[in-house]
C-alpha cells in the first residue's frame, strides 16, 4: 500500500485516490490535516511515512498509519461475492452435469487456473466455524480443544506471542511497518485450512505480527465486547488514583477467555513499549495501531459520540494507560503464556521481561555492590547499564576491549576483564580509571584482592592499590575460578582441576573432573558444582574432592549453573532446574531463548519476598524472571585447619620473637609442603636443634643459606630449606597489620623492621663455628638482651620515624611548590 503510494510520487503522476480514517487525528503543527475517525480523506501524494490528503475544503500532512484505503474495503466486497458466485456455480454445475462443446466433447479444466485461486478455492471450501480468522473466541476454544486441551486461549495466538518476544522484540516498527502480503496469506490459508504450521527462524517477524493483528481485527465480538465499551471509557476519564482500580474492574467483568487473550496481548505490548529506545514504539503508538483490533470498529453514524470523546478517541487513551501501567492493572493474574503448561512444578517462575538493547551476544552479567545496577556485556566489548529494580536503560558503554569474559564490582569501581585487557571503570560514571594489559579469560575476588585467570598465569592485583601483588604459574588455558573456604578453585580447558591455596598460593589439590573444558564451578552448599563442553554435570565434595553425583549426558554443551534458592539453574543450549540437595532434574524452561545461554545472575528482593534472576543470552537478549523460592541461604564455607605457621603467629606473633622450639615446630609442618625425604628432615632438624635457631637467626638464614661455606649435608637441602623459609617470609607480610598490632601491645613489644643488626651479625657470625662457641655467642647476647636490645630498639624506632618524617616534609614542600608553579602559569 504505502510502496504504491511511493511509486506514483517517483512517476511524477497526480492520482487520487480515497482514505477513510481508522482513526482521529489532532495536531497543533502547521500544515498538518487534522480528522476524525471515520471521515473520507483525498489523497494526492506521500512522503516517507506522511500522505499529504484533503478534506472538506482543507489540505495538510498526516501519517499514513491512521487511515485505511478505501479501495481495500470495497474489493474485499467484491472478492467474496466473487466467492459465493463460484461455490453456486459449481453446484449447479454438479447438479446439471458436466457441460459440453459444439463438438459434443466435455470441456476440460483450464490449466491456466493460477495458485492465488486454487487458495482462495480451499479456504472458501473451508467452514467459517472451524477456520482461526474470523471466528469467535468460543468457537476457536471449542474446535481446538482435542489437539490443545490445557490451553486457555487459542493456540495461534500463544505462538505468535512466542515468535515475536523470541525474534524481533528490539527490532524497529513491529505492528507499523507491514510484512510480505503474500506470505502473510499462505500462512493464514494453513491455519484456516487446520495444518498449524510451524513457526521457525525463517518466519518473517513483521509477518507475524501481521496476523497477530489481523486475527484479533477480525473476532467477531471482539475481545472486548461493545457492551464493556463504556466501562472501559469511563475508567479512562476517572483521576489517576482510581483509574487503576476501574480498569480492573471493568476486565474483571469480561468473559473468562477474553480476559486472558487481553492479557496476553497487553503482556506483549508492554514488553514491547518497554523496550521502546530500540523499537520506536511507544504506549501511545501501540496504542493507536492496536485501538481497532481490541475494540470495535465504530461506524460513520456513531462518530458523534467520538467527537465529544477528549483528546479525540478515549479508547485509545484506555489502551495506552493499560499498555503504561501493565503491572498495576494485570497484578492479580499469572501470565498464562509464560508459564510451562506440561509441568506444574514450574509454576513458580515467570517471565517479567524480555530487555533488548545489545547487538552482539552477550558474555556476562554483573551486580553492583549498593544493589542498584546491573552491568551486561557482549562479545563487541560494549556494556548496558540498567536499574536493578526497575529493568530500565541507564547508558551505553563502548570499551573496545573485545569480548568481555568477566566483571568484578568492588566498593566503586568495577573490573573489566576482556580479551583486549582489564580496565577499572567507576560505577557510577562509566568513566575509565586504570588499564592494564592484562588479558584474562576469569577473574574473582578474594578478600581485598583480585585474581585473573589467563592463559599460563594468575595475576593477583590489590583492589586498593590497584597494583599486581604477585603471580602464579598455571599449566594450561584457565576458564573459571571459584572460592571455597580458604582455597581457589580453577578449572581450564583440558578439564582439570587445581586447588590453590589463597594465603601461600600452593597448590592443595589437583584431579580430573572432565574429559573437555570446564565452563563453570559453583558453590551449593557443601558441593561444588563443575559443568563442561561434555555434556555432563559433576557434584564434588568440597573438602574431600571426591566425587558424589555425575549426571548423564545432556543436551549440548553445559555453560554453567547458578543456585536460586532450592534449585540450581543449569544453563547452555537449555535452562534445566535441578534440586540443590536430591540432585532431580525438575525440568525446563523454555521458549524465550533461541541462542544458549551465557550467563545467569540471580537477584534477591527481601521487600518482595522473591528472586529476580536475569538470564543473559547469545541471541543478544537478557530475559527476567520472577521466582517465588526459598530466600538465600547462608554460605557454607568448608572449614580448613589453619596451618603451623598462621596459628604459630596468631598465638606468639611476629617470627623474629620466636624461640628455637617454636622455629622446630613450624618447621616440621614444611615436609608435605617442598616434599622432603624423611633423610633431608632429619638433617635439617638436627642442625636447628643444634644450634638453637630462633626467629633472629631463621630470618637472617635467608641471605645467608646458598653460601658455600654453610654446614648443611647437601645442596638440595640447603635449596629446600631456602624455599621453606621464604614461604616462611612471604606469609609473614600477609598477616594482617590488625593483628599484629594487637598481638604487640599485648606483649608491650615495639616493631623494628628487619630485626636488631648486631643480633643478626653475631648469630650470622656463629654459622660455621662449632657448637661451643655458638652456644657462647648465644648466651653473651642474651646476656645483654635486657638492657642493649631495648636501647637498640628505641634507637632504630627513633630513627626510622625521623627518616619518615624528614622524607614526608620534603615530599608535602615538593607538592605545594609544583602547585604554586601550576597557579601562576593558570
């Protein structure tokens, strides 16, 4: 219609032609032709959406979608008397006998009978009361009730729901901008003729909502009767604070069916409407397009009626408050068509929303830490911002970092780790604070630190600080962490899993889980959850690591698994729900993902007393559901022993006070730890125990255990020895200041840093004496412990502080004349 418009502008032809308006139409733009519903307008010419019409005297612009061509009517008319005329003379041809020629030989049938007349043949053969278009909603429930039994609205109008919130959501212009006609007939002789077919990808989505429309255009009565008119106008003309409550009930007094297509069908314009920055489609457009298929189609003698209306059709303004304020009007009823019919155990979830907005699939989804955000990224590098309460866009972000593997959000900021690298972003501007070219397949928080999986290595960064801490060799392609306890669990691609160790960051444990790639580990209580590209999922012990459940094989690969209160969502190629404690596959929820799924990130409202769990997809949409489900759950961290040497420094404190027993007794725990043989662990005790080594001199042995002239057995035990007692060194900078000041004031202690240097220069001195003469340096030191070893203190102390001080003075003078100078140049 509108491209034959277009076409008699480009010949550059006056045609005329009549449009009668399905709609009124009031503008305060100049040069815009204003109507109402029912009026003939003239048309002359069309511009992009606009026709430029006339009417009584009066010319001006309007657009296209508030009227219908006149011409339509009146060959729809004439096609079915055509029809009827066709059905008489064949039967009056079947009664009289096949008629003959001059010849006297039976005519035989015309070849040249085209496909178009053998459709509208078939349809017209077919009984008004078992076709789907242009029937009444009883008749279509009763013809469908052997095939579709549960269903309590008709089957087409559930599939063609599905198909659009599936394919085109986001897309632009759904109910105005129109489909291909004459696919759009072929799919409507099918289900009129009853074969149901079947929606799939190649279904245009401008088709189906074609016939979504048409379908609800031609019920006879409509879904909203002409006697509930006039509820309906009144709610729309009552204040805000009742409307709401008159809508209600004016489609509490609708038929049972007609209240849950209405449902249904404004479940959908809402979802739409909601994502009305993508589609251009607002509550009052879907209003406008969608005003004559719900109510009925007035004629010219009732358009006195319509012009006392206000604003020019109330009805509309009826459909656009109900379309705007969905949830409040539709609060008391389950959307039927988001719920599983075939299950009843999965009455509980329910869609909220389908969000559209991102152009590539989608990697990952992130909370905020106040609870107010939630952050998706795709596979383009770019991010969506939305409110966590209300589902609403915030901003678009474009990082340029590739696919985006995962998100850390902590106090502020938030960590992007990409492919292209990390960038530290804050919250609540978007804006770039820190890049690191660090690439990273997975990342976690641990504590006050930060963990990044990459390729060969873990790089550990302070979230503070933003500066790496340490790293730590992996041997293969990390692809995701986990925290259990006081271990890390990492699964990479071969399917293995190594279990380090977060205060030493040794490894504790590593076993193989999987015969592929680990996508995800989960913590569920007391159980870590491992899912792979085998098409299995693994249940583990998290402090045994045995073992305790292997699912069979499923369908496609398995992306991961989330915990929503009693049930773990198990997601990939479906979304399966499996109880936390019996390991039962429950089932599935499907139908609004045709993409897998990448992400999961569940959302607990305490006000509401529900779980909002948002599902991210490669099909490039975020599904949210509500879930009524047990609240969560406190985490169950696995208790693990402290080791020798944090419960030796939590219980005397700092090792350079140690005694020779305490340095015996932390040592011995070393043998599982660097693998000595019960030969090696015999000589070094022995040589500890000889020459009563104490914190000082264990410290000091540090620097001085590679040397030639140390007498230890073996070179291997003097570098085992090396590395115990740096591991030694290294926990002790990650005991926490808190403790050790506490520790300290209990003791009356002061610290001093590396240790008193004449202390260590004398047990340093006595490595290579024999016992005696250690044993005799050792007494004359702490002979002179109580008085030299105090004064040594408070002279380091006091030294130190004023090196501290003088540094800072001259840092804080440096600063006030860089600013001085920055002044006088402003």
């Amino acid at each position: 219609y509108q491209r034959r418009v277009r076409g008699f502008v480009e010949q550059g032809t006056r045609r005329m032609f009549s449009v009668r308006a399905i709609a009124s139409y009031s503008s305060k733009k100049k040069g815009d032709l204003n109507f109402e519903r029912g009026e003939l307008i003239s048309v002359s010419r069309s511009q992009e959406d606009r026709m430029f019409g006339e009417k009584s005297g009066k010319e001006g612009w309007f657009p296209f979608y508030y009227v219908r061509e006149e011409s339509d009517e009146k060959r729809e008319v004439k096609q079915v008397e055509d029809k009827v005329g066709a059905i008489l003379s064949q039967v009056l041809s079947t009664r009289k006998g096949p008629t003959s020629s001059r010849s006297g030989k039976p005519k035989s049938p015309s070849p040249s009978i085209s496909l178009r007349e053998e459709s509208e043949d078939s349809i017209s053969t077919v009984p008004k009361e078992s076709r789907v278009f242009g029937n009444s909603l009883q008749q279509i429930m009763l013809n469908q009730r052997e095939k579709h039994p549960t269903i309590p609205v008709p089957f087409f109008l559930r599939l063609s729901i599905r198909h659009i919130i599936n394919y085109g959501i986001g897309e632009e212009g759904p109910f105005r901008l129109s489909g291909n006609v004459t696919e759009e007939k072929e799919i409507r002789r099918e289900w009129d003729t009853g074969k149901e077919p079947e929606y799939s990808t190649k279904l245009s989505f401008y088709n189906a909502c074609d016939l979504l429309k048409k379908f609800c255009a031609e019920l006879y009565p409509p879904i909203i009767p002409p006697e509930h008119e006039q509820t309906f106008l009144a709610a729309s003309k009552a204040d805000a604070e009742s409307q709401v409550q008159l809508y209600r009930q004016a489609i509490e007094a609708l038929p049972e069916v007609n209240r849950t297509c209405l449902k249904e069908i404004f479940s959908l314009l809402h979802q739409i409407a909601f994502n009305m920055f993508c589609n251009k489609m607002n509550p009052n457009a879907l209003a406008i397009v969608w005003v004559g298929s719900i109510f009925k189609q007035r004629s010219i003698e009732s358009l006195a009626d319509a012009k006392k209306m206000k604003d020019g059709n109330e009805l509309t303004v009826a459909c656009c408050k109900m379309i705007d304020r969905y949830e409040e009007v539709f609060s008391d009823w389950e959307p039927y068509f988001l719920r599983e019919d075939e299950q009843d155990r999965l009455q509980c979830v329910t869609l909220r929303y389908k969000l559209a907005g991102h152009k590539r699939a989608i990697q990952c989804l992130s909370h905020t830490p106040d609870g107010f955000q939630v952050w998706s990224g795709d596979s383009n590098g770019n991010i969506i911002r939305r409110n966590a309460e209300s589902c609403s866009f915030i901003s678009m972000i474009k990082t340029e970092l590739g696919p985006i593997s995962s998100m850390v959000a902590f106090d502020n900021l938030i960590w992007l780790v990409a492919d292209g690298g990390t960038q530290i972003r804050d919250i609540n501007t978007g804006e770039v604070i820190k890049q690191i070219d660090k690439l990273g397949t997975c990342a976690i928080q641990v504590d006050d630190c930060i963990w990044i999986g990459a390729s060969d290595k873990i790089y550990i960064y302070n979230l503070m600080s933003q500066e790496e801490v340490a790293q730590v060799n992996y041997p293969a392609e990390m692809s995701c962490m986990l925290l259990v306890g006081g271990d890390i669990w990492c699964g990479d691609v071969n399917g293995n899993i190594t279990v380090y160790n977060y205060e030493t960051q040794g490894i504790t444990k590593d076993f193989k889980a999987h015969g592929r790639k680990i996508n995800a580990l989960t913590l569920c209580n007391q159980y870590v959850w491992s899912c792979s590209d085998d098409q299995r999922i693994s249940v583990w012990n998290a402090d045994t690591y045995e073992c305790v459940f292997k699912s069979d094989i499923l369908e496609g690969r398995v992306l991961g698994c989330s915990l929503v209160g009693n049930f773990v969502w198990v997601y990939g190629f479906s979304l399966h729900l499996w109880h936390v404690d019996t390991f039962e596959n429950y089932g599935e929820i499907g139908h609004y993902h045709v993409s897998p799924i990448s992400d999961v990130l569940p959302i607990w409202h305490a006000d509401k007393k529900l779980w909002e769990v948002w599902t991210g997809s490669q099909d490039k949409y975020i599904c949210v559901w509500k879930v009524k489900g047990d609240p969560p759950k406190p985490i169950k961290t696995v208790k693990k022993e402290k080791s020798v040497e944090t419960q030796l420094i939590e219980d005397v404190g700092d090792p350079y006070f140690w005694s020779w027993k305490d340095v015996l007794r932390w040592f011995s725990a070393q043998e599982h730890k660097f693998h000595f043989t019960a030969e090696e662990m015999k000589t070094c005790k022995d040589l500890l125990a000889k020459n009563y080594v104490d914190g000082p001199l264990l410290i000091s042995l540090t620097n001085e255990m590679l040397k030639e002239d140390y007498n230890v057995a073996s070179v291997q035990i003097r570098k085992k020895l090396f590395l115990a007692i740096d591991a030694l060194r290294k926990e002790r900078k990650q005991v926490k200041k808190r403790k050790l000041k506490k520790a300290k004031e209990a003791r009356g202690d002061i610290k001093i840093g590396g240790g008193v240097v004449e202390g260590i220069s004398l047990q340093v001195s006595g490595l290579g004496q024999p016992r005696d003469s250690v044993r005799l340096s050792k007494n004359s030191y702490r002979e002179s412990k109580d008085g030299e070893r105090s004064t040594l203190k408070e002279n380091a102390y006091t030294s130190r502080e004023k090196e501290r001080g003088d540094s800072f003075r001259e840092k804080e003078k440096d600063k006030r004349d860089r600013d001085r100078e920055r002044e006088r140049e402003r």
